[in-house]
C-alpha cells in the first residue's frame, strides 16, 4: 500500500503503478521516499544518506490535474535515473543548465507517454531549431550561445528605445540621466528593473519585443518567436528544483542501477519504449571511455632508443641495447563541453606502459599545462576553466611549446575551425560535430 501524507500525490503515485504503460516507473518511484517541504517552490529530488527523496510543496502538487502531476513524477523520476545534478555542478549558468537537462526529459516524457501525461504550462521541450545530439552538455552550450545573441539584441532594443525617447524629453537633463542605458528620469533602481520584468510577462513584455522577423518566422539569429520567448525567460526559469547530493557519484549510480535491473529481473521482459529511453539515458557513457581509448592509442607510439644502462654479461658496458621508453602525450582537454563529469576517467584510460601526459586545459584560452605520470597525481588534478569554447590558442601553445610530442584533441566540436599544421600525430576526439580541420589529423567522432 502507497502511503504519502499529500493525498493527492498517494493519488498519483497509485494511477501510475496502476498503469499498464507506466507501471514500470512507478514500481521504481516506490523505493523513493516523498517528503513536504513548503520552503521549496515547487518539486525536486536528491539522494542522501544513501536513500532517494522526493521533496514537494503542497500548494503547487495541488493546483496540478491528474495528468500534469503524472508527468511531474515521471519528471522526477528521470533526473535520478539521467544523473544530471552532478553533471551540471560545474557549469557557471545553472538556470540555463536547469533548462537543458528539463529539455530533454520533457522530450522523452512527449515522445514516449503523451496520452499519459500532459507537459506543464511552464516546462519547454528542445527547441526545433537545435540540430544537435540530445546530450545534456552540447544543448546546455547551444542555449548558452543563443542567450548571449539573444541579450545582446534585447540590450540593442532598449539602447534603440532609449535614443527613441531621449528625442521627445524635455531638455537635456534626460539625456543625462539616461547614461546607465534607458533610465530617462527615474533613479537607477527605477525603470531598469521594470523593463526586465515586462520582458518574460506575456502581452507587455511582446509589446516590448521589437525584434523582426521574415516570411519563415524566423529573426536574422534564425530564432523563431517561440525559441525567443523562452529564452527571455532563462533567467526565472523554475519548474523543478535541482538539488545536490550528498552520496558519492558511484555509489548512487550504482543504487539506482541495481534499482532498475532488480525491476527487470523481476518482470522478465521490458517494454520497448523503456529500453530506448534507458538506452538514450544511459548509453553515450559508455561508448564514450572505449572509444576515446581506441582513439589514443593511435598516437601512443612505442619508440625504443638505444642505452648503455646495463653491462653485458661479461661485465663491459657500452654495448648495444634497446630500451622503450616512457612516450608523452599531448592531450588537450576543451574545458567547456560535454565532456564535464568524465575528466578524471577519460585521462585515466591513458595511464598505460609508462605514458606521461602534457594535460593543456583551454576554453577559449589556456588555462593551464600540467604534466602527469601517475594516477595520484591525476587525483590533485584540478579542472579550470569552464567559459566559451575556442581550442586554437591551445594548438598554438603545443606548437610553440611541446612540438615533438603526438596529441590528443577531447572536446564535443562546438569549437573554432582548427588549424593542426606543425603538429605530429595527432588524433580528434568529438562527441558531437566536428568543425573544419586542416592538417594531418584523425578524427574519431563518438556517437552520443
């Protein structure tokens, strides 16, 4: 028997386990432990003291109709399953990183249990003009990017309303007082902030929105109006709340693991339609590390040259013989893209034969260059950087400063056109798109 003090939730909860289509999820939502906590907004889950909590305000499962609340638990259910809390700690805009993880959960719940459950007013699916993989990280880079563009053209229609107005002001004490862009006559506390609120309140924030577009609905960015709306409104964003664990990665992992294979094992069979968003969840990790270490072995080389270590066995030294040597490595690591949370292991797999690692780490410049040999020392390595993604300066710097080593290039693609001439043996390993390269370079792409 499913007891939650919300009744409503108990509600919930038992239409879905009494679901032919969603019975799966609800079996697994039942070795969750729900717990009212009116200081959050809405909903959100986590894992501590090695058990699964699902934190919810009363007022806001109330106001939901049966199907949205469906598809809140379903919501939730999948954040745990997807691991992207731990995914995202180390990206600089949560809100935006909130949204894409959403995104894409939003999507399979669409995909896959439409007539079951119904999306939320305020919860966005990807957007049709995003063309890349369904990974959380490329789609959290690619709204990044078009919430620059697009705050960049809301700053250029206040700055253009502004001159506007200046025009028809009294005198030119308005225009003095406009220096902090637009607040013509008001203290700078004053129409600033209104501005920004009318920008995500329906009909006065579209009157406010003077961006134009063509016969295809589309703006010189090639954003529709929706993709706009939504990224006007990044900044208030808050359907779910996103808590941080306090379980180590592994062993959560491995909790809600032996969750869902104790849930197969037990049904023998599994619904098509669970195996592929499982699949979809779960799969690029681990085709991720193997293929990223097919590719580096490409540019491990097993060079030998001669020594004079030993004597022979007649006690002369100076004779021949052959010794392999400990090679090194250039890996260059693109700090920003989808490769957060998979740092340590990726470089790990590299710690084979006595190799030594040239670890230049760059988002849109070098952050650092360290020089490992061992897996404890891999264990101080920190990861700086997490901005944009420009990989050049970082070619340039093993150019000028570490040319006679073979190199290894980890990023998702989202990066500038890259020029590897000068460089010896080099392989590209993307998880995502690969831009132009020009030189002597392998590419290795990595489904996702």
């Amino acid at each position: 028997m499913i007891s939650i003090k919300n009744k409503k939730l108990e509600q919930g909860l038992t239409n879905i386990v009494g679901n032919p289509t969603l019975d799966f999820w609800g079996e697994f939502a039942l070795y969750i432990n729900f717990r009212e906590n009116n200081q959050m907004p809405t909903a959100g889950v986590t894992v501590k003291n090695n058990k699964m909590w699902f934190y919810y305000n009363e007022e806001f499962i109330n106001k939901l109709t049966d199907k949205e609340l469906c598809f809140l638990i379903l919501h939730e259910i999948f954040h745990l399953v997807r691991n992207h809390t731990d995914r995202a700690q180390s990206l600089t805009k949560h809100r935006v990183a909130n949204v894409a993880m959403d995104m894409l959960i939003n999507d399979a719940i669409d995909e896959s249990y439409k007539a079951e459950a119904d999306l939320i007013e305020n919860c966005y699916t990807t957007p049709e003009e995003y063309e890349g993989a369904r990974i959380f990280e490329p789609l959290y880079e690619w709204l990044n990017d078009k919430k620059k563009e697009r705050d960049e053209d809301r700053k250029q229609q206040k700055q253009e309303q502004s001159c506007e107005g200046d025009g028809e002001g009294e005198g030119g004490s308005a225009e003095q007082q406009d220096s902090d862009g637009g607040q013509q006559g008001q203290g700078k506390s004053g129409g600033g902030d209104e501005e920004e609120k009318k920008d995500g309140e329906g009909s006065d924030g579209e009157q406010e929105d003077n961006t134009e577009y063509d016969e295809d609905g589309k703006d010189k960015n090639g954003n529709s109006k929706k993709l706009n709306k939504v990224l006007d409104s990044l900044d208030e964003y808050e359907f779910d709340v996103h808590m941080d664990s306090d379980v180590p990665d592994e062993v959560r992992n491995q909790m809600v693991k032996d969750i869902l294979e104790g849930i197969k094992r037990k049904r023998g069979t599994v619904a098509g339609d669970i195996e592929k968003i499982l699949e979809n969840f779960q799969k690029h990790k681990k085709n991720y590390l193997r293929q990223i270490q097919m590719a580096c072995n490409y540019v491990k080389g097993g060079k030998k040259k001669n020594t004079i270590k030993r004597p022979s066995r007649r006690g002369v030294v100076g004779l021949k013989g052959r010794e392999r040597t400990g090679n090194i490595i250039n890996v260059l690591l693109d700090v920003s893209g989808s490769m957060i949370g998979e740092f340590e292991k990726t470089i790990g797999i590299l710690f084979r034969d006595g190799y030594k690692l040239n670890i230049i780490m760059c988002d849109t410049e070098v952050k650092s260059h360290t020089q490992i040999s061992d897996k404890h020392e891999l264990k101080k390595l920190k990861i700086v950087g997490l901005g944009g993604t420009v990989l050049q300066p970082g070619i340039e710097y093993i150019k000028e400063n570490l040319p006679k080593y073979n190199t290894c290039v980890i990023t998702d693609g989202y990066t500038d056109n890259l020029d590897f001439t000068g460089i010896k043996k080099s392989v590209f390993v993307t998880t995502d798109v690969v831009p132009q390269l020009i030189g002597n370079v392998k590419v290795v792409k990595i489904d996702g």
